[in-house]
C-alpha cells in the first residue's frame, strides 16, 4: 500500500493549477504554497521569502519561497538534502482552466496548461505533507521554490547558498518521467542585436535611407545559408540557435509606417550547446553576420549601418559522473519505485543549472508534464503520483 495519499495529492495539484503565477508574477502561488504547507502542518517560523527579487535585474514580485526543517527520528543527524522546484508558469499560463479527466488533467482553456511547474510544486508539498502526517524519519531537508524559471532561472541564479542551509546534494522535480535521472544539461547564451539605420521617405527619397529590416534579413540570411541555424552540427561539435522576438526601442513594434525606412531594431535570440565553446562560438557567428551586414547595406551617400551586439550567459552546461552519491541515491530509490532508472542529459535548461554552479550536485525527475507551453498542455496523473512516492523515497530512504 502507498504512503501516499493520492487523491490528497491530486487535489492539491488542482488546487495550485487555479491560482495564476505567470513568471515574474508569483506572488499569488508563492501565498497559496505558504497556505497549503501550514494546513499541513509546517509551521509558520520555518517558511520565509528571500530578497531574491530585489537583485533580480526585471520586476519581480516576490522571492524565492524557501522551507527548512529539521532532521527527524534515526535520521535526523544525516546530510541536508534540498528538494527543489519552481513556481512560476510560462505567460501562455494566464487564464488556465484545469479539468480533471480520468488520468490526466487537460485544459478547458486555449492556453498553456501550467503543469510546468505546478506538478513539482504538488510533489514537494506533498512530501511534506506526508513525511508530517506519517512521522516519518528524514534528514534536514530544505524545500525550494524558484521564481522566475521561465525567463532566465533568475531566482535559482541569484539566491543566497547560505539560505540552502548547508545542503549537500538536491532533487529537482520537472519534466515528464519520474524515472528520467537527469544528470546534466545544456548551456546557453541569450544575444541582442540592436540595428542602427537611417530613417528616409520610402516613397520620395529611399535611396537616402539604410534600412535596418534588410541588416537583418541579411544577416540572418548568411546565418542560415552557413548552418548556423536552427539544429547545428560542425564537426563533432552540436548545438542549436534561435531568433526570438523582434522589436523597436522599449518593445514597441520595429518601423514606424511603411512608407519610412526603418531606422532601428532589436533582434533577440539564443545559442545553446552541451560544450560552452561551442555556444559560444554560435553566438559569435550570429555576432559576425549582423556586423558585416550592417557594413554591406549603404545608402546613396556612401553611409552605412551599425550594429551593438551584446551577449551574456543564460545558464551553464554541466554533467555529473554517475558515480556521485547524489546520482547513486537517485538510480536507488528509482529502483525501490520498481523502475528502471533512465539516466540522461536534458536539450533544455533547469535551475539544476546553476544550483549545480552554486556547488550542490542536483539531479532532475520528471513529474507528469506533457505538451508544456503549448495549449495541449496536459498532465499525466500516474507520473505525477511516482514523482510524490519517489520524493517521499529519496527523503527516507536510509542508505
């Protein structure tokens, strides 16, 4: 018989599915999650927002919610362990309306479904939940809840180790399987070129003009004529990019009217790649296109444009050896589930990412999610209930 209480378990999912948490907007999830972890008994003094969300560099309504408990029974003397998911939802997840369907929980609304990351919020308040009501024997354990995932890992990136609590190893709860032991992942840059012009009437004078549209078409022209784009293999080297949003200054739409050459755009976009080189050397060939098309598009007065191109690092790749203790209790305790461990690197970031940079070796699991950040967005209610006993597993378990 399971320790857990599954329909408890599915309710509380339910429960977080309705409250709306866009990223950088979690406040309203960040106060239910406090609820729900006091109804289950932790108490008030061992739950508390951080600042995190006075360093991050875009508005961001609250900070990391973090939950530290004390070690119990024969194990209370063991290493901390950090459990850890995030909050926030794509913003494709505003206005979610989730229904329970036999097995799954689909989306009466045409939006994002939000699984990603209520599922891993439900895991963690349920082992919680049910670690309390059994009495069970655990290390230290710190609860983690990250804000801003979805648009750059701000929260995990920026939070104060000291607030872990000394943790020495972490479970990271988002994905689809629960038995996918994901030991490593991508590294990436996110780049923006902005395109300087010359605006000029596109009816009486074009000549005059350098149009900041034809940068961009030429450059993002050699990118792809150049195997740069999209999936990327040079060599023995693999990676992948993408161009993202494009705008004028402040977000606004690029050009004014179609009868003005258009004189300034941003153009953003990314570089990924398991080897840091080589997503480095990605956004340098996107760096070199927009600069020399930049040089190429003149107007009649011999004057062309420029081009400031920035980059900066998203997140860093990493991979752990299975022979870590931390990738060791996570293949046990699939095991102890009945599963056979799928160990794997992800083609996506985590906040494992730079939890791991902060020097706590962090293995990821799936939770049930599946089509995240689309509207078909849907959850899988048997991988959500492994993901709950496999935390209570990986918090118990005395080897």
């Amino acid at each position: 018989m399971s320790v857990i209480d599954t329909e408890a378990s599915i309710d509380l999912l339910m429960r977080l599915l309705g409250v709306e948490g866009i990223t950088g907007q979690e406040a309203a999830i960040g106060q239910e999650l406090v609820a729900a972890l006091k109804e289950a008994g932790v108490p008030a003094r061992a739950i508390k927002f951080d600042k995190t969300n006075k360093t991050i560099p875009v508005p961001t309504e609250t900070g990391n919610l973090i939950v530290t408990l004390a070690g119990r029974g024969a194990l209370k003397d063991k290493p901390r362990l950090l459990f850890m998911t995030h909050m926030d939802t794509v913003p494709l997840g505003a206005g979610a309306r989730p229904k329970r369907q036999a097995r799954k929980i689909i989306n009466e609304a045409r939006t994002a479904l939000g699984g990603d990351n209520r599922t891993g919020c439900g895991v963690l308040v349920t082992l919680v939940t049910e670690l309390l009501r059994h009495k069970a024997a655990h290390p230290p354990l710190t609860l983690l809840f990250t804000v801003r995932e979805e648009s750059g890992m701000w929260g995990a990136r920026m939070i104060d180790k000291a607030d872990l609590g000394g943790a020495k190893m972490g479970f990271n709860f988002d994905g689809r399987n629960a038995n996918a032991v994901v030991i490593g992942a991508v590294g990436a840059d996110s780049w923006k070129a902005e395109i300087h012009g010359r605006a000029a009437h596109a009816g009486g004078a074009p000549e005059k003009g350098i149009s900041a549209t034809l940068i961009m078409a030429e450059a993002l022209a050699d990118i792809h004529a150049n195997g740069w784009f999209g999936k990327i293999v040079k060599g023995d080297k693999f990676g992948t990019s993408n161009v993202g949003r494009v705008s004028g200054a402040d977000g606004a739409a690029a050009g004014d009217a179609t009868n003005v050459v258009t004189d300034y755009m941003r153009v953003y976009g990314e570089s990924r790649s398991h080897d840091p080189a080589f997503f480095k050397a990605i956004t340098a060939a996107y760096k070199t296109a927009f600069t020399e098309a930049a040089k190429r598009v003149s107007n009649v007065d011999g004057k062309a444009g420029r081009v400031k191109f920035t980059a900066r690092p998203i997140y860093h790749p990493f991979r752990m050896k299975e022979t870590l203790p931390v990738v060791r209790r996570a293949t046990a305790a699939v095991e102890a589930m009945g599963m056979a461990p799928d160990v794997r690197v992800a083609n996506g970031g985590l906040d494992a990412n730079w939890i791991v940079r902060h020097g706590i070796p962090t293995v990821t699991f799936g939770a049930g999610q599946n089509e995240v950040h689309t509207v078909d967005e849907w959850i899988d209610l048997a991988e959500y209930e492994k993901a709950c006993a496999l935390a209570y597993e990986l918090a118990t378990m005395t080897d």
